[in-house]
C-alpha cells in the first residue's frame, strides 16, 4: 500500500516530509508526496531536505523517484533497514540537526548499533541546535527507551555551516508499556551559555550583562564559551533548565543586524515563560517526541501550547501507524494523549 501525503498540509513545511521518510523506512510502507514544503516562499527540496531523502534511502535501501534539488515531488519505496557507520555531508549551512532528526528514528530499528557523522550547520534560526539535542531531547525519549548519545565535534553557525555532529544510535529493545511525563519537578540547575565565534567580545558581554539584568541568573551561572573550531562568525545564547524528570533547553541564534540585547531576551523570556507554565514539556521538544510517543503507542504529557507545526506531524504520523492523537486543554496548558496498537517493526 503506497501512502499518499500532499506537502501543503497543515505547517507545510520540510517536517511533512522528515516524518514520512522516518515512517516509511520503519512500517515498511511506500509513499508518495505532491508538493513538498508547499506553504513555503521557496517550496521543494532544498540542500539539507534532499540529504534527508538520501540519507534516509541509503540507510533502508529505498528505491527514490524525484530525489532531485527543488524537486516538489518524490516517491519513496523503502527495503531493510541496515546498520551501518554513515556520513552525511549537506555541503552547506542546512540544518545537520535535521537531518539527524530524521534518520535517528530509522537507526533505532535497525539489527546492531550505528553511527551517523553529519556536517553542515549546529546552530542555525530555524533549527534545533545541537545542544538541544543532545541534552534535553535525547534524555528524553531515553525515557521511551530509544537509546543515543550525540558529541558535537565542530561549530557550523549559519551562514557558514562547516560544523559536526556525530551520533552513536543503539537499537531499541523492548519498550515500555506506557510513559508519561505529567510532572517536571523541582528545578534542580539552571544555566545559560553565550557562544562566541570570531566576532567581538563585546556582543557576548551584552548579552551576559542583558542576562544577570533580570535577576534570576547567579553571575557563575552565566559562561562565555569562545569558538574556535567553527569556520566562520557566529553567536548563540543557550538556556538550560535541568528539572527532576526533565531538561529544557532554549535558544537564540546571533543574525547579522540582530543587536545582541535581542538575543539575549529572546532565549532569557522563552525561558522564563516556560518556567512560570509548570508544565514539563516546552513547545518544541513537543513536536520532537511525537513519534516516538507514537512508536511506543501508549503515553500521555502535558506542555504549554500544541503547535500548528506538532498538529501537522501528529497527522502524518497517524498515517503510518495505528495510532490516535488527542489534544485537550487544561488549566496549566494542554494534555496530549496518543493511544493505539502497538507497533511491530517489519525489520524485527
């Protein structure tokens, strides 16, 4: 049965795609997508969405139709799932993050360990940044059972890129029955980290003085970290929460006309709003655990807002798997449930 998925839903953006490439390499299912990245001022197959499709296709052995720079079209016919030590090279400043986002998933069905090595950008606007993944969104679906460590081997700000992820993706075993993540717990340690790279020193000082304005931050809980491994300019302020049962990690990129003061604020209210809501899951690690909320097909957490971007992935996801997604508000937020059959790999 081959799944039919129009680019133009929802969001309409390049996670319709993401998600269905990670679905069909594990369910086995073929699909066919019209209109990628439809909503979209430039809609296609940009650089990093066409390393997404290779990457995915080359670790699952796909047959690909429309595998092409600016392509709005593509049919993807998956085969077995195979470990392997992979490299990716986007060959610009796409997201690195992304593409790990989707062949991660993939690697987690396959019969032995893997490694996957990316180059491109870590740190780019539209994009999860490297350290979100590696220490809020990994700790989390460790939870879920799904096991990975990522090591951030260079910097790539945007617009450069140049930077270096490499990832080391065990297979998942049995999973658990039921997760939830209903209650985040105390705050246990709070940092923020203002990443420099060949820029003047004065913007981070900026930035580290915006930060200890608001008087929430200790001044040792402030750090100034210069880059010298990034081949190019670059600037990043990084907010890490740490709860009992939950890390939380926010960020604003540097962009060039971008004053610094709006850097720092950026990630400093992302952050403290968040703090003040009680809940555990922030809005963009969301749209980061639906899948595998998915795959473990029995789990409930509650987070502030449920975005237009996680409603468009709960419903490509719900054409892959036999699953149901609902949405309630609450007093603190929102409660998302998923229920469903549990899923069986095709590769098991």
């Amino acid at each position: 049965m081959t799944i039919h998925i129009d680019g133009r839903i929802g969001e309409g953006g390049g996670q319709v795609l993401r998600t269905s490439l990670s679905l069909s390499a594990i369910t086995g299912k073929a699909f066919v997508i019209e209109h990628i990245r439809g909503k979209r001022k430039k809609p296609g197959l940009k650089r990093q969405h066409l390393v997404s499709v290779e990457a995915a296709a080359s670790i699952c052995g796909a047959d690909c139709k429309g595998d092409s720079l600016n392509s709005q079209r593509l049919v993807f016919n998956p085969g077995k799932i195979r470990a392997g030590n992979y490299s990716f090279d986007i060959g610009s400043a796409g997201s690195c993050c992304l593409v790990l986002q989707t062949v991660l998933p993939i690697l987690f069905y396959a019969d032995s360990s893997s490694t996957v090595t990316i180059q491109g950008g870590t740190h780019n606007p539209m994009a999860p940044t490297a350290d979100f993944l590696a220490k809020s969104f990994l700790p989390a679906i460790y939870r879920f059972g799904f096991n990975a460590s990522l090591n951030l081997m260079s910097y790539g700000f945007y617009p450069a890129g140049g930077g270096k992820i490499k990832a080391e993706i065990r297979p998942a075993g049995d999973l658990p029955k039921k997760v939830e993540l209903i209650e985040r717990g105390p705050l246990l340690k709070k940092r923020a980290r203002i990443l420099l790279s060949k820029l003047p020193q004065h913007i981070a000082e900026r930035e580290k003085k915006i930060l200890l304005k608001q008087g929430w931050f200790e001044t040792d809980e402030v750090e100034i970290v210069n880059i010298t491994n990034s081949p190019g300019p670059g600037n990043a302020v990084i907010i890490i929460l740490e709860y009992e049962n939950v890390t939380c990690v926010f960020q604003s990129i540097g962009e060039k006309g971008k004053r610094a003061e709006k850097v720092a604020a950026e990630a400093y209210n992302a952050a403290a709003y968040h703090h003040k809501s009680m809940v555990p899951v922030e809005n963009f690690l969301t749209d980061q655990l639906l899948i595998y909320l998915a795959l473990v097909s029995n789990g409930t957490f509650l987070t502030s807002k449920v975005s237009l971007h996680s409603h468009t992935n709960m419903k490509i996801i719900e054409k892959f798997l036999p699953v149901k997604f609902v949405v309630k508000e609450i007093a603190s937020g929102q409660k998302l449930n998923c229920t469903g059959k549990i899923f069986r790999s095709v590769h098991s």
